[in-house]
C-alpha cells in the first residue's frame, strides 16, 4: 500500500492584501508540519489575485520539493488564469506544472509483476 500525507487547502474569494496575508497564513500552517509530502491547493474559488499569489505558491512550491514533496493546484479560475498573463514566466511554469500532474501516474506505485 502507497500512502503519504497530502494536505487539501481551498481558497475563495479575494487573494490580495487580507486575504493573500490568510493564504499565506494557512500554508505555512501546513508546511510547518514535517509529515506532510503534497499540498493540494484548490483555486476555483478565487474571485481576484495578483502575481504575489503565484510568489507565495512558488514559495511552498521551494519547500515542499525541498523535502521531496509536490505542491499541485486545481480549478483555476478565470481570474486566476488573467493574472498569469502578467507574471514572470518561471511562475508561470511553475503554475502550469502543479495544476497539470498526472497524479494517477505519479503518486500510485506501478504494479508489481507476477
């Protein structure tokens, strides 16, 4: 059996200034927990986001890999999809990357020959 510690968070409304500052508080809640190896962030809540959104998911993104982790994200929004229009082009690979893993491929052990 494959199992690891997956953390969920989902995200609504508007993520900048309070808002970003909650996010940011959140995720750092669950990075401080060594057990946990993957973060699911789901955005289809997001209503507004600037490119400090994409800085903070960087951010985890260093940490979780950095413990042999994955950061992946779900359901971005439109908004979340026009902000990107305006990042810097490593955040945009970065968000590109987490939100197209092929968690069935990555996360669930092959099976074993017999």
């Amino acid at each position: 059996m494959h199992t690891e510690r997956v953390a969920l968070v989902s995200v609504s409304g508007g993520v900048v200034g309070a808002g970003l500052g909650e996010l940011r508080e959140g995720v750092d809640a669950v990075l401080r927990s060594a057990e946990v190896r993957g973060l699911m962030i789901d955005l289809s809540g997001v209503s507004c986001c600037d490119a400090k959104l994409f800085a903070l998911l960087g951010d985890a993104h260093d940490v979780l890999v950095g413990r042999g982790g994955w950061l992946g994200l779900v359901g971005l929004s439109a908004p979340v999809l026009d902000s990107l229009e305006s990042a810097e082009l490593s955040l945009v690979l970065l968000i590109s990357r987490a939100s197209m893993r092929d968690f069935a491929r990555d996360r669930v052990p092959a099976p074993r020959g017999g």
